[in-house]
C-alpha cells in the first residue's frame, strides 16, 4: 500500500465518523512517506477536530517545516497556535482577577497569529470588562463585530461597555 491509498482509508473512516481509524490511516500514509508535507497537514486536521490539540500542532509544524513556503500550512499552524492560547487563557478566568492581565497577554498573541480568532476578541473584551479597563473592552468587542456583526453576545457587551465606560469617563 501506498501513502495515497492509506489517505483514502482515512477519509473513508472520516466519513464513517471513526476519526480513531483515520487517524490510524493518516499515521500510515506519514510512515510510507515521512516527508510528505500533505499528509501531516491532513493528520494535523483530524487530530485539532479530536480535540488534540499539542498533536495537531506538532503535525502542523512538521508541515511547515517540510514546505514553508505553503501559506495553507503556514495559517493553519497559526490558527492551532491561537487557539491554544485561547484555551489556556479562558483556564486563567477561572481564578483570581491578577491573573486577568496574563489571560490578555495570551490573548492579545492569539489576535496576532489569528486576526479571525471571534472566541480571542470576545474573552479579551470580557478581561478588559472585569480588569475596569472599559475602553480597551469597548475596543476588543468593536474588533468582534467587525467579524461577525450579528454576534448576538458581542451585540449586548458592546451596549453594556459603553455604557459603563460613558458612566466612568462622567466621574472623572
């Protein structure tokens, strides 16, 4: 068997809902042909859609690292990068507001690789909210909206920061 036959076993499992065996597949398809950038990029999909996230990641990089200059590769590295950013920042509102100011550093580089990251703006906005920054959270959901004008939460935050920030800005 070939690399691109196991690549077609692992889309049929894909389509068969049993993302363990394509796994598996793709695995294969990477050992008959360790240098093909397609086939870790393709791994990498299946393992971020399992909820692996650190695998997803390191078969994204191997992809990039195989064929840099695919900015397909490239973006998607980025796009796994942020997200785990994200997913360790929302673990920091979990607990005490100081550690807010870290959650917006993660953030703040998730916006950077991933300028379409909506989950990035909006847990930014929120920390701003909660830290009394009420213009940086005005401005973090203004940036949500612009991508996506109907978020109905993004919506609702915007009305509420505003006001509490025109509330602020009249005590001073």
């Amino acid at each position: 068997m070939d690399g691109e036959n196991a690549i077609k076993k692992a889309y049929e499992s894909i389509l068969q809902h049993d993302f363990e065996r394509a796994i598996a597949w793709f695995e294969r398809a990477i050992a008959l042909d360790p240098h093909c950038a397609a086939y870790h990029y393709k791994l990498s999909i299946t393992f971020a859609r399992s909820n692996k996230l650190d695998k997803a990641i390191g078969h994204a990089a191997q992809a990039v690292r195989l064929e840099p200059e695919d900015e397909h590769y490239s973006f998607h590295l980025q796009h796994l990068q942020a997200r785990k950013l994200i997913l360790h920042a929302e673990r920091l509102f979990e607990e005490q507001d100081e550690r807010l100011w870290l959650a917006v550093a993660l953030l703040q580089q998730a916006v950077e690789l991933d300028p379409l990251a909506i989950e990035a703006f909006l847990l930014l906005g929120i920390a701003y909210y909660r830290l009394e920054e009420y213009s940086s959270a005005v401005k973090a959901v203004k940036e949500l909206l612009k991508l996506d004008p109907q978020h109905a939460i993004g919506k609702r935050l915007l009305k509420d920061y505003d006001l509490k920030w025109k509330q602020y800005m009249n005590k001073g």
